[in-house]
C-alpha cells in the first residue's frame, strides 16, 4: 500500500511522542549555553542587545568583513520560505527564525550570517504560501542549484566552512539541503553542513512541528513581537502540525534555541579547524544520514519514511555527537532511522 502521509498528519503523529520525549527528559539535557567561550570570540554580547558586533554580512563595510573571516571564515546561510504559519505567526517564520539562530550562533562562536532565502522545497496547501517546487520533489532543480551557488560563491570569497541553516523542513526539503551539502563538501573541499534547526535539539525534546508548540516557543524567545497567540483561538488549528501552540513559552523557547545556538557557535569554531581525516568522516556520517532518509523514501514510497523513527528519539544524540566529532556513531545511529 503506497498510503500517503501528508505533512500536517505526519507532524501531528510526532508531536505526541516529542511531548513524551520532553516530559521524560526534561532537565537532563543541558543546554550548551554555558559552553566556555575561547577569549578570541566575542564576549557573550549575543542577546540582540545595542551595541552587540554586527554580524549581517549585507550590512558590513569590506574591512569588517576581512576582519571577521580572518577571526572565523565561517559563513551561515539561513534558509526559509512564505507560509502559513497558523493566525498567530507571521508567514516568513521560517527565514526569520533560521536567521536569528545564525546571528546569534555568529556572535557567540565567530563567523558572519548572509541574508536569509525565502524560498524552499513545498509548502502548505494554505493560503499566503508560496510553493516554489513541489512538497515531495527531492529532485529540485530551483531550490537546489540556487543554495548550491550561494556555497560556491561563499568559498569563491575565502569562506573555510559554511552553515546552512534551514528553517523550512519538509521531508523533501531537508533531503535537498543535505544532499547538496554533502556534494558541495566533497567538491569544494570545504566542510558544508545542511540541517534543519530541530535536528540541533532533538535531545531536549524539539523533534520538528510546524507553527505549533516547538516552532511557536521558539518565536516567543527569538521574535516575540511577531507572535501573538491571542489570534490563535481553539484548536484545530488551521495549517498548524504538532503540539498545541497555546502550550508554547518563552522559557521552553529558550531552551530549545540556546542548545541550537551554543552547538551552532561550537560548529563554527571548529569546522574551519577540521583536518582531511575529520572532513572525510564528517561527509561519511551527513551522506550515511540522507542516504539513509532517501532510499528508505524511495523504497517504501513514503516520504516521510526515514523520520518515522525520530519521535521515539532513535536519533536524538546526532546534535552532541555532531560537535564532539563523533561521526562514526551517528553512521551507526542512521542504520535506527
Ligand atoms: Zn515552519
């Protein structure tokens, strides 16, 4: 049977179980906030205060620019699109959240952010959304080959490492964005990471959703003015895939994005440092994981096949054992997805 799992459904199975999976964690993983941070990094000046280093790599003069890349040639590119995000978010959620994490990740680990894509794989079929390429089009030609460039040009610059950060995940869009940041750290020889935000957090109970409890947290630490739950209403709500957003907080907000952040700012100090041997088991790992997720796809016709596993937290360790350098263990944790 070839039954089909649409996207709001697929979320909504998940939330349950990431609700089990916080109750049950909650407090045993540590955000990475308190992570040292070396004395060559700027101070933790990364709470959007005044006066914080400017990071926007649109809004920097060429000296800033110079000065940063020679601190950390790390660049981030946040990655999102226009979509429904239930009456109580804004449409461009994704590219705005992404974009903040990468800021803030900048300031806190070194590294400069290019300005946020909007403009992904799929999308709702809800108003205000637009749907660049199809939801399940792990083919993409648009999507794939415009990221692909903006990573080409970036080392073209003198970047060591690239950070692409997607905060639009479809099956279909996390498998492009991967698998174009596999290909393109093989090509260019130059480590390219491509994930989704949620997969950082996955050990503090954030598995995916889309503008319910997860994504709606992290709005309320990042962006607070741009939620506002008093819209919202009761449930169902429309377009809104997971946990009831009514339940989404600041502090829960804050949780997830600091362990986001903390390993995002660890990444950008480290991955410009990988030597051949680390690069090499690096690309093994992130090409074990979307291979894993696209044959599993394409073999039970399903796409969303390769995630069936992740709420019962089968793959929660990949964001620690990204920073420790782990790889070869989380080869042997894609054989569980
Ligand atoms: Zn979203």
């Amino acid at each position: 049977m070839n039954q089909e799992i649409h996207r709001r459904q697929f979320l909504g199975t998940m939330a349950s179980s990431a609700f089990l999976a916080v109750s049950g964690s909650s407090g045993k993983a540590k955000p990475e906030s308190a992570d040292p941070v070396p004395s060559s990094s700027p101070s933790a000046a990364d709470q959007g205060s005044n006066g914080s280093r400017e990071v926007r790599l649109e809004r920097l003069h060429p000296n800033e620019i110079k000065l940063a890349m020679q601190q950390c040639p790390v660049l981030f590119q946040p990655l999102g699109t226009i979509e429904w995000h239930g009456l109580h978010n804004i449409t461009g959620l994704d590219a705005v959240k992404a974009h903040h994490l990468c800021v803030r990740a900048a300031l806190r680990g070194g590294g400069l952010v290019a300005p946020p894509l909007f403009g992904g794989v799929g999308g709702l079929n809800e108003p205000y959304t637009f749907v660049m390429e199809p939801e399940d089009d792990v083919h993409s030609v648009l999507v794939r080959a415009w990221v692909e460039k903006l990573c080409r040009e970036a080392v073209r610059q003198g970047f060591k490492a690239v950070i692409i950060l997607t905060g639009h995940y479809g099956a279909a869009q996390q498998v492009v964005i991967r698998d174009l940041a596999v290909r393109l750290s093989r090509s260019l020889g130059v480590p390219v990471l491509g994930t989704p935000e949620y997969f950082l957090a996955l050990d503090v109970g954030y598995h995916g959703d889309h503008a319910a409890w997860g994504e709606t947290s992290l709005m309320l630490y990042l962006d607070a003015k741009s939620v506002d739950l008093s819209r919202l209403g009761n449930p169902p709500h429309q377009g809104v895939g997971g946990r009831d957003p009514r339940e989404a907080t600041r502090a829960d907000g804050e949780r997830l994005a600091e362990t986001i952040i903390g390993r995002l700012a660890r990444l950008a100090q480290q991955m410009p440092k990988w030597d051949d041997d680390a690069q090499r088991r690096f690309i093994a790992a992130e090409a074990a994981l979307v291979n894993r997720q696209m044959s599993l796809a394409a073999s039970e016709k399903v796409i969303w096949a390769g995630w069936r596993n992740i709420g019962k937290g089968v793959f929660s360790e990949y964001g620690r054992l990204l920073v420790e350098q782990k790889f070869d263990e989380i080869v042997a944790l894609t054989a569980k997805l």
